[in-house]
C-alpha cells in the first residue's frame, strides 16, 4: 500500500461518533453514586463506529438492549481523541471510572457534548 492508502485508512478507522445513550436502569444502577453526588439521573457516553450497534452491546453487559435510547450522536474524525476531550470536560459528573456512565439528565449531556464536540472540532 502507498502512503496515502494507509494514510487514509488509518483515518477511516478513527472515524465514528459520540454518542449519549440512556436507560430508565441506569438509574436503578447506579443508585447510591448518584444520591451520593445529589444527582437524579444517568447517562452513558461514549465513542463507537456503528452506534446503533452499542444499544446491543451495552445491552448485552448492562441492561435489556431494547430499554437503551441513543439519545443524540455526533460524527468525528478521531473517536478516541473525542472521547477523551468530553471525559475530561464533564469528569466532574463521571460515576466510576471503570465504566462511562455519567450523572447528568439526558438534554444536559446532549448539551455539554455538543459544546465539547464543537470546541474539539475546532482544534
């Protein structure tokens, strides 16, 4: 392959989305975090490529997969780099860091990635 190719693969292969995701469980879940940060709800965000794909996936580990909303989602060219940049502006509101659930409702995630996502974008 000629540099351009792997180039332009490696760019497609970072390509996907952000996307916040919600569950009525969450809540049920992940209980005692929240009433500790005096939080009333919960929402997953994270980076995948094929984001109707995660409803199963999350499902799968998590919740039944038919209960989980993508709320909103939002292309990128780097997923990873994204990711990264909304974790570090709302890790306030980060429940565990062993998974990427966050206290917030669903419109203030929805709200605070796309601010992050447009200052990301911009840089």
């Amino acid at each position: 392959k000629t540099p351009a190719e792997i180039r332009r693969l490696s760019i497609d292969k970072n390509r996907g989305f952000i996307y916040v995701a919600w569950s009525d469980y969450f809540k049920d879940i992940w209980r005692k975090s929240l009433n500790q940060k005096g939080l009333s709800d919960a929402v997953k965000i994270g980076y995948s490529d094929d984001p109707d794909r995660i409803k199963d996936e999350i499902g799968g580990n998590l919740v039944p997969p038919e209960s989980i909303e993508i709320v909103d989602k939002w292309p990128v060219s780097d997923m990873k780099g994204a990711e990264q940049y909304v974790f570090n502006k709302i890790r306030k509101n980060r429940l565990t860091s062993r998974r990427e659930i966050f206290g917030m409702t669903k419109e203030d995630a929805v709200q605070k990635v796309n601010q992050s996502i447009s200052k990301w974008e911009k840089n």
